[in-house]
C-alpha cells in the first residue's frame, strides 16, 4: 500500500482571510464552491489547501507545518511579509537556510533555500 498527501488542511478563525492570504502567496485561485465554513484552494486538480472555519483561535506552536522551497528566499520571504505574512526567525544547517514565517492568523511555515554550492 501507498500513500500521497493530498491536501493540507488550516483551522481558522477566518477561513476567508486565510485563504486568501494562501491564494496570494501561492498564486492559485480559491476553489467555488466555497462556503461560511469552508474554502480551498485545488480541490481535486493538485496538492489542495482547505480551510476550515472554528470557533476557537490558535493558542500554540503547531506541531507540523508546510515547507515551501525557493530559488531565492530572501525575495520570497519579502514577498510574503508584502502579503501579510511575520518573519519570525532564519536558520543554517548543513546545506539549507529556511526562514520560519507565521501566516495572517499565525500558522506557521517555513521558506527553504539550498545554500549556495549545494543542490
């Protein structure tokens, strides 16, 4: 048996704020079909985003989070604060440097770049 990810899925007090955030910052449109509970972004055409509307706001450092790679993180990082998103920190190791970024309700995320001379 196999497995693929097929989705990763945001809880929200917002759901339409944030899904707009992640419209912009991916440049993919918001599905139709949205509802006063529930948006996405590539409902069953690729790796779909959902968000889904709870009462209750986030209190906590997530667990798990979504890691975007780049061919130039300083630029996209910019490119996301522009959007709304929080640089929170940056970070070497070995081969990588990432920064840490919160979204428009504090979900995190991270931005990756392969260190120059590495692939």
């Amino acid at each position: 048996m196999s497995m693929k990810l097929g989705s990763v899925t945001f809880d929200c007090v917002d759901h339409r704020k944030v899904a707009a955030f992640w419209s912009a910052a991916l440049g993919r449109p918001i599905g139709d079909g949205g509802t006063d509970e529930y948006a996405a972004i590539g409902h069953g055409t690729q790796m779909a985003f959902y968000f889904q509307r709870v009462p209750e706001p986030k209190l906590a450092k997530s667990r798990s989070h979504p890691d975007f790679w780049c061919q130039d993180r300083p630029a996209e990082v910019a490119r996301l604060v522009g959007l709304g998103a929080t640089h929170v920190a940056d970070h070497s190791w070995d081969d990588l440097t990432w920064s840490v970024l919160l979204d428009v309700e504090g979900h995190e995320f991270c931005v990756v770049q392969n260190n120059p001379g590495h692939q």
